[in-house]
C-alpha cells in the first residue's frame, strides 16, 4: 500500500486549492502508549470541490479533519489553507481562522442545549464578520419553520440541519462535517445530505464530508479512504448521484 | 448587558440550576450580610458616638477627689495640655422612687443654671433646664425616665445628705457620660434603680457643705496633649485633696464599654463573613468545576466556531460574577434589615439621642467587592480550566475515571461490604480533596451553630459560678463614709437580716514600674461565707495573709505574677502607700478585682474595724419591711440587690443572645443546606448515567438511591464531629477576642450545645438528600442512556 498517492489529478490544475496538507503525522499519548493516529497524508481540497472521506473507525479521519479545521495540530508535517501555513499559528491565530473562514458539523450535534435553534446560530453570526442572518441560515436547511425550537423539542435530523445552518451562517470557506449522519437513520440522513450538498452547491463552499459509510461516498466530487492513518485509496465520481437517490 | 447568543446560554445555564445558584447565592448572602451588619453598625455606631461626643464636649480626662477649694480649679486649667476644665459637686443617695420596693441610688450631678455645662453638657430630650432660685429642680436622665415613666412635673424622693428631698423633674436629658449607664462598680445596666440627676449646684453644693468647693472634674485637651502627663500632673494637684486617681477616656466605664463593643463589632466584620465567603468560595469552585466538565463538548463546539479561550473563559466568569452580584444584593439588603434591628438593639444598651442606622455607598461596594472577589478567586481554576480546554480534546467524551480498589479492599476486607458501600468507599476515595471539601464545608456549619450557642452555655455557666455560688448576699449595702463596727452591728440587726459579712472597699493605684491601674480593693474577712473570691474553675480562695489577689487579666495589665510585689497607693484617708506582695491570680469573668484579707486591710489602713458596707442574707418574707428601713438609713448610700441584678441581665443580654442564636442558626442552616444540596447535585449530574444503567440492569430506585445518599451521609456523619471539634476551637478563639478588661467568658460548651449542632446539620442534610431524592425517582433512563456521556 502506497504511503501517499499523486493528489492532483490534471482537471484540477487550474483550480485554486483551499488546503494542501503535506506529510501530515500526529501522534497522541494515552498513558503509556502511543497512538499513531495519521502516519503521513498528504491531501489537498480544492474550491467548491465535495470531499468525502472514507475510512472505518480509528483510520485518522477525525484526526484528519480536526487539523484542518484548526481543533488540532499535526505532530509533523505541514497544512497549508490558501497563502497561510496553519500549522504556523498559535492558538489565537488559528482561533481568528476558525471564527472567520471554517464551518463545522459534529456527529452529535453539539447544539448549545439552552439555547433555540435561532440562537444556537447566533452563537455564531454574533462573532462573525459578513453573517447571514440567522433566519437565513435555517432556511436554507428547510428549517425555516422551527426557529424558536430548542434542540430537545428537535428530531435527530432537524438537530443536525441546526448544526448545519450553523456552520454555513458565518459564510466559511471551507465546511467541514464529521460524521453528519451517524446518529440518524436513513430517511433523516439523506435529508441532512441533501441540506449539505445544497450548501456546497448555491454557496460553493469546499467541503469535506467525513463517514464510515462508503454509500455517501456516491454524492462526492472526490472519495478519499484512510484506513490505519494513511490514504489507502483516492478515486472521482465520473457523475455525482444526487443525495435523495441514496439507499443504505 | 447585550444579550448576545451567548448571554443567552449563560441566562438559561444559570436558570437551569437555580436550585444550585439561590443556595450559593444565600450562603455569599449570609456572608455579605454579617459583613454589612457588622461594618455598617459598626460606621453608625462610630459615626454617634464621635458626633455625640463632640456636640456635647465629652471630656478627655476625669477626676474624683473628696473636697478641694474653687482655688484650686484655676490651677487646673494651668497644666500645659489643657484647654478646658470644669468643676462640679457628684454625690450618690439613696432614691426612693413610687413603684419601687427597694431602694435606688442616684448621683446628683451639680449643673450651672440656665444652660448646658461647657464639658460634659448634655442633650435635653424633653422639658426645659432648670431655672434659677426653683428649689428641687432637677433633670432625669432618659433611661430612668423611661424605666419608670418619669415626665416633666413628676417627682422623686431622694435622702439628701441625711434629709428627705422632692426632687421636681424638669427636663428629661442625655449625656456622654452616661452613653452605657451603669452604677459604679457594676457591669451591668439597672435603668430601674439607677438614675442620674443634674441639680442647680448653687442648690446641691450647699446640701453637702461643698459651697465654694468641688469633688470632681473634667478637663478637656488640646489636640497633641500628652494625656499620661496630664493625669500624673492632676493627680500631683489634687492629692492634697483626697484625689481618687485621675483617669482618661479609654478608662471612663461608659466609654470603655461603648469601644468594647466596638471591637467585637470590628471582630465580627472579619471572622463570620470570611467562614461564609469561603464555603461560598468552594461551593462555587465545585459547581462551576462540574458545570465545565458537563458542558465540555459545549466549550469545544464553541471553541471550535472560532470563541477565543478568552471569550469562553469569561462567559463561565460572567456566570460566577452573576450569583456573586444576586449574593451581594440579598446580603446587602438582609444585612440593611438586620442591622436596623442591631441599631434598635443597641439603642436600648447605649443611650444615645439618635442612633440611625447608616448604610455607607462605600460599605456597599466593599461587600460587592468582596463577594465578587471571593467567588472568582474560589473559581478561578475552574475558569481556566474551560478557557484552555483544548477543543478537538473536548470534543471526545470525557474518559472513564480511574478507579482503583480501595484500601479496604487492598487489605482482602472487599467482603465486609456490600457492592453499593462499596461504589460509595471507591468514589470518595478516588477523589479525596473533593470529598474532604465537602466534609470541611458541612464541618463548618456544624461548627457555626457551636459558636453562636455556646455563649448561653458560657454565661449561664458564670450566672451558676457568680451569683449560684460566689455571691451568695441578697444585698450588698454600701455606707456613705466607710464606718465602725457599729454600723456592721445595725444592720445585723435589722428586720429580716440573718446574716451579714462587711467588706472595705479601698481606692487605690496599684502600680509595677511603669504601669498603674486605679481599682477599688475589696478586703474580706477570710471565712468570708455570703461573698467569697472564686475563679473561672468554681474554685473557692479565702484570702490569707497581707497579700493581694489580683484577676488574672489585672496582672497581665500590671505585668505582675504571684510572687511579685506591686505598689498600692492608697487615695483615701491617710493615703499610706505600700508595697505588697501578688498573693495569687484568679482567672474571674468580669472586670479588674483585687481582693485582700479585711484584718490586713485594717492594718495597711491603721484603723481599726472601719467597714465600707456589708453583704447581707436575708429572709425574703421581711424583704419589703428591710427595704423601707434601708430607704430611710442616711448612712446608707446604696443597696445592690442580686435578683435585680440577675433579672437585667436576663431581660437584656438573655435577649439579645436568642437572637444571635436564631440568626446564627439560619446561616448554619443555609450553609449545610447549600453545601449538602450542591454535593448531592452534582453527583447526581455526574452518575445519572451510571445510576440510570443501574436501574436498567434491575436495581430498584431505594438501591440507587442508597448509592448516591450514602456518599452524602458518610460525608455528614465524617463532617459532624469535625464541626464539633472546630466550633469548639472557634469558641475558644471568640473567647480570646472577648478576652478584656470589661469581661472574660470560660470555655464552656454544654453537650446539648453539640446535640443541637449535629441535629441541625443532619436535618439540613435530610432535607437536601430527600429533594435529590426525588430527582433520582424521576431519572430519564431512556434519555440518560441515549445521548453520549
């Protein structure tokens, strides 16, 4: 198995490149032993391009994603977002990166549980520089109906679209989502899908699609799979399916 | 406040767990509120008393002497240093007043007519002053007024130098002098059989051959006066005349007992509110620690849209400075309550014209600052904590603790105990400073409740030890000139008299180098049976020998041991001056004693059986008949009585103690609740999970709940006698704080003072565990095992 495959294939060479990750390792220690979580990825995200990573659990895609996101950072290796070399920054910088250039989406949510779905997007437009408004955000995720609904009065999938909403409000760059449809069932999970390609589709935010399940994978640009902390494999949809032709 | 998403959350949080915040909030509220009780009375008081003493000139130095010509008065002003003195007549009498069996005493106290006297003037509350050529004008001073409804117009009979007088109330009036009125000698206010009177001196001074002539007087200094050599200088002037010591301020009984208070005040400012602000403190510490762990993938969802470690370090701060400021607000506002009623307390020891209580803006901020100061300092790791959270760490569920056998189980005993003793034994082990946090807190409470009851058990103790045992007279009477053997010889054979025992009472400077102290020496006779000498330990000392039993707090002051000789200058008769041996020390409660034998006494006097009065015991059925003879005995100048005596303390600091009690019970209650109800809180928050699975897996809800109780109660039962032993040294220390020259307290704390204590506290802790009780019932098994740790 090849530590790394050639990223850029030719129809990507005159596109502009939102992250170029290079040589990428991070080791965690647990007690007394070292978990090799990413053993070397060079990856690169390109602008509006639809990522998926494959990988089944503990192949270093949260990892992966963390760092690029700017939660974390490599123990060797470079990322590098647009002109700037993330893993340069301090914790303020890459806290100012975040803030202004990087939307989340978790596998639980991680919706503030005091807080409605309106001002769980809030949360985030009150720090940012050219939001949407809030009402917007939901919206766009076909939430426009459930504004003032705390996340305990929300289904699974209409806690995660929040999520969603959430993460676009602040009009990222990049969008990165772990796992959005972990905890869902199907029908919810595509809805979600659905909600995240329209984003990557009207606003042609990069994004980067994390999951376990190689379905997902049909509705990427581009499929990534890690297993054991490198990149196993690296293919592109000639066609994308749609989200809402899913079956699993 | 922009109510930005995140003030939202913060508003919501805290409405989450308002259980948690309004116990918090209280127990900083109780803090807050004995701080601005204390302060702020303290300000009121101070504030008075300074403005009191100088509208009516309250004088710096004082002097009694026996007779001295108005010659001498010019050379009073004389001594460098003083800028103003003044010269009146002050006799004591007997008082015969309507209403009353016994006999009262006055002092006559000479006033020019017309007006105010420059020094020690007075504030006339009702009435007008007494006018020229009116004879038996006088005016009353308020508290004997009140105690027997005295108004302009009303009179009084008093024995005048032998004769019976009216004297015609005028005006009713206050003064510095008499700010805490006590009769000389005693410790405690008789507003009943006290009172004082101020008489036209061109009336009063003739009635006791003193025309031209005075017996006491007042200087005031100039700013920077050296007051020590003031004393000696009048003390040299009026030696010649019978002087009977010259004393400052610090040592005027009114005034000493007025800053007494004062520091307890000052004293209290310090000691409850930091035990409260500290429980608040760690209460604080606690819940927010649990609150950051509970809402870790909260911090790394916001960390993670870019919140700075800064901005989610202060929104957990902002939380802290909310129940700070509610804490603040209720204690400012309870502690306002409370020290109005403190102000009114105090109105009825210490006479003042008004005393408003006053609450100072700057005692407001300082409370918030402290409130606010205390719970960021009790929070400040756990804030930091949440600011350097490592968000894709948080993201990840928190890991299983680690747990390890515990030592009971190490050393093979596992079988001794259940498995829900043993999850309990484990969880306190595994994190022994919470658990011993916990234990100090409900300690604390425990040990408040022993402060604030053992003062009963303390001074019924020394009520038992003085007037049980010591003092055994029904009456003490006092002669007007110390008299011979005779006089003892009447009253022995008065009506209703069955025994009685004299005494020499001998003013005197006792002086050990530099340091002096004027006291009166009473001398007994040594099978003394009616008043015998006794100390803290009910220990009799009959007095032997020439020499000197000192209180133990007189020989501190003098810097003298037993053993060591001290120097008696006598200011009365022939004034000898002797050096005599210290004898013994006696730890007693109250005042500066010192005793001698009377066949001693009589030979350092060269006199022979002179007496200055006598304890009498009498038979009670004869009591009134006994009375009215005393009234009308010109040689008598005064009668204590011991039930008097006992029925004002009772219905004023008996009172005032109850309430202290009460109050303190409240706060004890507030603080074992809130530290009880928090602990349980949170264990609940941080093994619903646990305890959810365990009822899935087939536990019953009693089970369960035994788990999560049983680590409270083991905590209260570890907690209880801790508080004991603490209350106990907390005693001790408020003891040493009361430790002065007005009154010394024994360490006394009764078993039902404990009882009590734990009682409380378990209480409180039931309650507590009875409310969580109730959540654990209503546990969502299905949501608790649903969402992720």
């Amino acid at each position: 198995m090849a530590t790394t495959t050639s990223p850029v294939s030719s129809p990507d060479e005159h596109r502009i490149c939102v992250f170029q990750a290079r040589g990428i390792t991070k080791v965690y220690h647990v007690g007394e032993v070292d978990v090799h979580a990413l053993r070397g990825v060079d990856l690169d995200l390109f602008e509006g391009e639809f990522l998926v990573l494959l990988g089944p659990s503990g192949s270093g895609k949260s990892t992966l994603l963390n760092i690029l996101g700017g939660l974390d950072v490599p123990t060797s290796g470079t990322v590098r977002y647009q002109d700037h070399d993330l893993t340069r920054y301090d914790e303020a910088a890459l806290t100012r990166y975040r803030r202004e250039h990087v939307g989340f989406v978790f596998q639980f949510y991680n919706l503030i549980p005091s807080l409605t779905a309106r001002e769980n997007v809030a949360l985030v437009t009150d720090i940012s520089r050219d939001p949407m408004d809030p009402v917007e955000a939901l919206r766009l995720v076909g939430l426009g109906e459930r504004l003032d609904h705390f996340p305990s009065q929300l289904s699974g999938g209409e806690q995660q679209r929040v999520a969603i909403a959430r993460a676009v409000a602040k009009r990222p760059q990049v969008l990165l989502c772990d796992e959005p449809t972990g905890a869902l069932d199907v029908h919810t999970g595509i809805v979600v899908l659905e909600a995240i390609e329209r984003v990557n589709r009207e606003l042609g935010t990069a994004t980067a699609v994390i999951t376990h399940n190689a379905v997902i994978a049909s509705i990427a640009d581009r499929v990534v799979s890690l297993s054991d902390g490198r990149i196993a494999s690296e293919r592109r949809n000639e066609s994308k399916m749609p989200a809402r032709r899913l079956e699993w | 406040m922009i109510l930005t998403a995140l003030n939202r959350k913060l508003v919501r949080d805290l409405l989450g767990m308002k259980g948690q915040v309004l116990a918090i909030a209280l127990v900083m509220a109780s803090g807050i509120a004995t701080f601005i009780l204390s302060a702020a009375t303290l300000d009121s008081l101070e504030g008075t008393m300074n403005a009191y003493y100088d509208a009516h000139r309250f004088a710096d130095v004082f002097a009694r002497l026996k007779r001295a010509p108005r010659s001498v008065a010019e050379r009073l002003g004389e001594i460098p240093g003083v800028s103003e003195a003044a010269t009146r007549v002050v006799v004591d009498v007997n008082l015969d007043v309507e209403g009353l069996a016994e006999p009262g005493s006055g002092r006559l106290i000479s006033v020019p007519e017309h007006r105010e006297p420059r020094v020690n003037g007075f504030y006339l509350r009702a009435g007008r002053f007494i006018e020229p050529g009116r004879r038996g004008e006088v005016l009353v001073n308020e508290a004997f007024a009140k105690a027997h409804g005295l108004h302009p117009g009303d009179t009084v009979r008093a024995i005048i130098n032998g004769r019976r007088d009216t004297l015609r109330i005028v005006g009713i009036a206050l003064s510095p002098e008499y700010v805490y009125q006590i009769r000389p000698g005693d410790i405690l206010p008789d507003d009943k059989r006290f009172g004082v009177f101020w008489m036209s001196e061109r009336e009063l001074a003739p009635a006791y051959d003193m025309e031209g002539a005075f017996n006491d007087v007042s200087l005031v200094l100039m700013p920077g006066a050296n007051e020590a050599e003031v004393i000696r200088r009048l003390d040299d002037l009026l030696a010649p005349y019978g002087g009977l010591g010259a004393f400052g301020r610090a040592d005027h009984p009114s005034h000493q007992f007025v800053l007494n208070e004062l520091r307890e005040l000052r004293g209290m400012t310090v000691i409850a509110p930091t035990i409260f602000l500290l429980v608040a403190a760690f209460l604080l510490n606690v819940v927010l620690t649990r609150l950051i762990t509970t809402q870790r993938e909260q911090i790394a969802a916001l960390k993670a849209f870019g919140y700075s470690n800064g901005q989610v370090g202060r929104h957990y701060l902002l939380m802290v400075l909310v129940i700070a400021v509610i804490g603040a607000a209720l204690g400012t506002g309870l502690g306002a309550w409370m020290g109005r009623g403190l102000a009114e307390m105090y109105t009825r020891f210490f006479h003042f014209p008004i005393l408003e209580f006053s609450l100072h803006p700057r005692v407001v901020v300082l409370a918030v600052g402290i409130s606010v100061g205390s719970g960021v300092l009790g929070t400040l790791s756990a804030v930091r904590t949440a600011g350097r959270l490592p968000p894709a760490e948080a993201m990840r569920p928190e890991p299983p603790a680690d747990f390890r056998p515990t030592i009971l189980e190490r050393l093979g005993l596992q079988r001794l105990v259940s498995p829900a003793a043993r999850t309990i034994l484990r969880e306190l082990e595994r994190r022994p400073i919470k658990a011993a946090i916990s234990v100090f807190g409900i300690a604390m409470a425990a040990a408040i409740l022993v402060v604030g009851s053992f003062m009963k058990d303390a001074i019924d103790c020394v009520l038992e030890l003085q007037f049980g045992r010591a003092q055994r007279q029904a009456l003490t009477v006092t002669l007007n000139e110390p008299g011979h053997g005779r006089a003892l010889r009447e009253m022995e054979h008065l009506s209703g008299v069955l025994a009685a025992e004299p005494f020499r009472a001998i003013p005197a400077r006792l002086r050990s180098g530099h340091r002096h102290r004027l006291v009166a020496v009473t001398a007994l006779r040594e099978d003394a049976q009616l008043f015998r000498i006794m100390d803290l330990n009910g220990r009799v000392i009959a007095p032997e020998g020439d020499g000197l039993y000192l209180s133990a707090k007189l020989g501190e002051l003098l810097g003298v041991r037993a053993g060591d000789r001290v120097t008696m200058e006598v200011l009365e008769g022939e004034r000898p001056v002797a050096e005599i041996e210290v004898a013994r020390l006696i730890d007693d409660f109250a005042g500066l004693s010192a005793y001698m034998r009377l066949g001693a006494a009589h030979r350092l006097m060269r006199e022979e059986g002179r007496v200055s009065g006598a304890y009498l015991a009498v038979d009670q059925a004869q009591i009134s008949r006994l009375y009215t003879d005393l009234k009308n005995r010109p040689a008598v100048a005064g009668v204590a009585i011991k039930t008097a005596t006992i029925e004002s303390f009772n219905a004023i600091i008996a009172e005032n103690l109850l309430r202290i009690r009460l109050s303190n019970i409240i706060f004890a209650t507030i603080i074992a609740f809130g530290v009880v109800y928090n602990s349980a809180r949170i264990s609940l928050a941080e093994r619903s999970r646990e305890l959810a699975t365990l009822r899935v897996i087939g536990f019953t809800r009693g089970e369960v709940s035994a788990i999560l109780l049983g680590e409270l109660a083991v905590l209260t039962l570890l907690a209880v006698p801790l508080g004991l032993a603490l209350g106990y040294t907390l005693s001790a220390a408020v003891i040493l704080s009361v430790d002065t020259e007005l009154f010394r307290i024994p360490l006394v704390v009764d078993r039902s003072t404990y009882g009590f204590a734990a009682v409380v506290v378990f209480v409180a802790a039931l309650i507590s565990g009875l409310i969580v009780r109730r959540r654990i019932d209503h546990l969502d098994l299905i949501e608790v095992l649903k969402s992720r740790a």
